[in-house]
C-alpha cells in the first residue's frame, strides 16, 4: 500500500498563480508594492496558455491571494486577471 500512496504524490499536480497587467508598468508597480509588504512575488513572460499578448506578470504564492487582492484594491493597480496553470515539466528548446 505504501507503494501506491507514493506514487499518487508523485503524481500530483502542481500549479503557479499568475497575476497578469495591461501593461509592464502595473506589473511592476504591484512587484514594488508586494515587496515593501513582505510578500513574495517573481517576475515572470506571460505564460501563451493565460493570454496571447506578450508582456509580464507576477508568479505568487496562493496563500497570499487574499493579502494581494486587498493591495491591489489599496494602490489602484490594474490588473487583467489572475490565473492558475500547471507547472511545465516537459520543457522542449524550439529552434530558430
């Protein structure tokens, strides 16, 4: 039975939360804000499976999604959405 429950961790899905912008501008205005908070955040492309547009949003933690959502209100940043993906594991280099 041990057998079985590892494998069903090693199976689970993982996931990122991503805050995406407008613009860079609000994106790092939020970064900037999240910082001073003490709250994680990391820069990152907006991933193809959330939006087509090319621009930044922030990767966060999910247990922070409460604290985030109240600043966002506080400073009047615009943000696009937030959204949840799974992690990629299967990377592949795409050649020119």
């Amino acid at each position: 039975m041990k057998c079985c429950a590892s494998k069903a961790k090693t199976m689970e899905q993982s996931y990122r939360w991503y805050i995406l912008f407008p613009n860079h501008h609000q994106g790092l205005r939020l970064n900037r804000a999240l910082k001073q908070q003490g709250i994680k955040s990391q820069i990152a492309p907006t991933p193809r499976e959330a939006s087509v547009s090319c621009g930044i949003s922030l990767i966060v933690d999910e247990g922070d999604l409460e604290r985030i959502y109240k600043l966002i209100d506080e400073i009047g940043v615009a943000i696009d959405k937030v959204v949840k993906l799974p992690v990629k594991t299967d990377w592949k280099y795409r050649g020119i």
